[in-house]
C-alpha cells in the first residue's frame, strides 16, 4: 500500500481549500450587503439602545394655554426636514446658513415660539384651542449617501434619538400653549430610509423617521392633551375640520433644491384622477410634502409652510 506524505496531501488538497476560502469569502461579502441593503438592524438597534440610556428626561411644559374670543379654529403647522446630525460649516457657505444639531435646536425653539406668539395675536379674533402638526419625514441627515457619513455629526441611529427627543420637547412646549395638540407623523423621508435605494414595499417601517416616531410618541405618552398617531406609509389623509391634507414627504417628484412646479402639479392631477372614485374620505383639498427645502403656499399644495 502507498502511503501519503504530508506535503502531497496539502499540495492535493489546497485547489479545493482555495476554492473553499473563496466560496467563504463570496458568502461573506453577500452577507455583508444584505445586511446593508436590509438596513443593518443590529447595528441600528445598538446605537439607539445606547443613545436612549444617555438621554435626559424633558422638563414638562410652563406655558398655560391662552383664552381666546371669536369662533373657533385650528391652527396647523408643519415640521419637516430637520436633518438632525448634518453639519455645513460656516466656512464652506461664506458664513450664512451654517447648520448643526445645536442650530437645530435653536431655530425648533424659535419656531416653537413664533407659533405661540402668533397664536396669542390670533386669539384676540379667534379660539384657537387646537394645533395640528404635519410630519412629513427626513427627520434625520441619515448615511445613504457616503459623503454623510464621512461629515454627520454623530451616527445615524445617535441621530434618529435626537431627532425623536427634540420632537417630543418641541410637541411638548406647543402642548402648553394649546389645550389640545394633534401630531400625525409620516415615517418615511429619503434621508430617513435605512436602505440604500429607495424601499416601496414597507418603505414606512424600515425607516429612521419609524424610530424618530415611535420615540417621541412613547416621550409624549403620558401628555394628556397630546394625541401622536404614526403613519409607517408613504403618504396618508389627514383631516382638520372639514379640510382633508394629502401628507408625504414629496422625495417621489422630480426636482430639486427649488420648487418642482410641473412635477407637483401632476401629482396633483395624479392623486386627484386616481381618487376620483374612491369614497369622500380618501379625497383631498390640499397636498402638503417638504424634501425641497423651500417654502411655498399655493392654491393646491404646502411646501414647507407653517
């Protein structure tokens, strides 16, 4: 019987242990880009886990709601595009228009505030014991872009907990100066999205806007006069006295850093034709969308107005 030697079984045996090394090695890059294209959960669902047990509890709110005379109306506001974790220097835009988390909470603080101040001016004509707040997504600056990751200011999961806990602050100071708030959050923006091409299919759910959403909500929980209801869908009716707003975050027309004219006008007559016969309460008066980063209030539809 001939035996073997050490050397010529390694020599024999080493094409099928290289083909064996490469099969491993094509299994672990497939892995690691589904894990990508799925959105990375147990990465994401460390990073939040860790954020939440650093965050502070909310002070509750000083402000009493205001009286007011006349009949009543609703007021109602937008919060879009917040992009919680980008970062433009001063240095790169000649000093105007700079943006960071702490430029963030400063203008969601004057934002807060001038509703209140408009809110009390109007009061002297109307009772204005409601406010609505329209979320229309890209709540964080996200990484579906290599350049935000290279530049964001903390990771995206860090992000999505600030995001969710400057929300709750921002609902919670508006619940002091209104007796009844109503906030109705779209999940889905294209900042907010974990996947890397833009997901149709459940697009809502597996979204940073989902755990901005659901983190607020659960801050807000014990808000008596604060009712959060959270749409994981791309787009939802929502209704304010009698008036129905179409609500989305706009990242499906075509356009950018401007206002899309011809492009929303036929979402409108898209969403208006495909509506036609359906019942009442899926029609619509007016669609509200951001991602343009420009505000404008016309006839048909809101771009970031408040």
């Amino acid at each position: 019987m001939k035996t073997r030697s050490i050397a010529e079984m390694r020599e024999s045996a080493s094409p099928l242990a290289e083909s064996l090394r490469q099969e491993v090695r094509e299994l672990r890059a497939a892995l690691k880009s589904a894990k990508l294209e799925q959105g990375r959960f147990d990465d994401v669902l460390y990073g939040i886990a860790q954020s939440v047990k650093a965050a502070k509890p909310l002070p509750p709110p000083k402000t009493a709601p205001g009286k007011g005379l006349g009949r009543p109306v609703t007021l109602v506001t937008q919060f879009s595009d917040w992009h919680i974790g980008l970062v433009t220097p001063a240095s790169d835009v000649e000093g105007f228009g700079q943006y960071s988390y702490d430029t963030a909470c400063r203008r969601a603080a004057v934002l807060v505030g001038s509703l209140a101040r408009y809110a009390e001016t109007m009061r002297h004509g109307y009772t204005i014991d409601d406010c609505v707040i329209l979320c229309t997504g890209d709540y964080v600056s996200g990484d579906i872009h290599d350049g935000l990751v290279r530049t964001n200011e903390f990771p995206a999961p860090v992000q999505a907990v600030k995001a969710g806990l400057l929300m709750a602050s921002a609902v919670q100071s508006l619940a002091g100066v209104f007796p009844r708030v109503r906030v109705e959050f779209i999940t889905p923006g294209n900042h907010d999205r974990l996947t890397r091409k833009p997901q149709a299919q459940a697009g809502g759910w597996n979204s940073y806007g989902y755990v901005v959403g659901s983190l607020a909500k659960e801050v807000l929980r014990n808000q008596g006069n604060v009712a959060f209801n959270l749409h994981p869908r791309v787009q939802e009716i929502v209704e304010v006295q009698g008036r129905r707003y179409l609500c989305g975050h706009g990242d499906g027309i075509i356009g950018t850093w401007g206002i899309p004219f011809y492009g929303i006008e036929r979402k409108v007559a898209r969403e208006s034709k495909a509506r036609m016969n359906m019942p009442e309460h899926r029609h619509f008066h007016k669609i509200v969308i951001g991602h343009f980063h420009t505000a404008l209030d016309h006839e048909d539809w809101f771009v970031g107005v408040r």
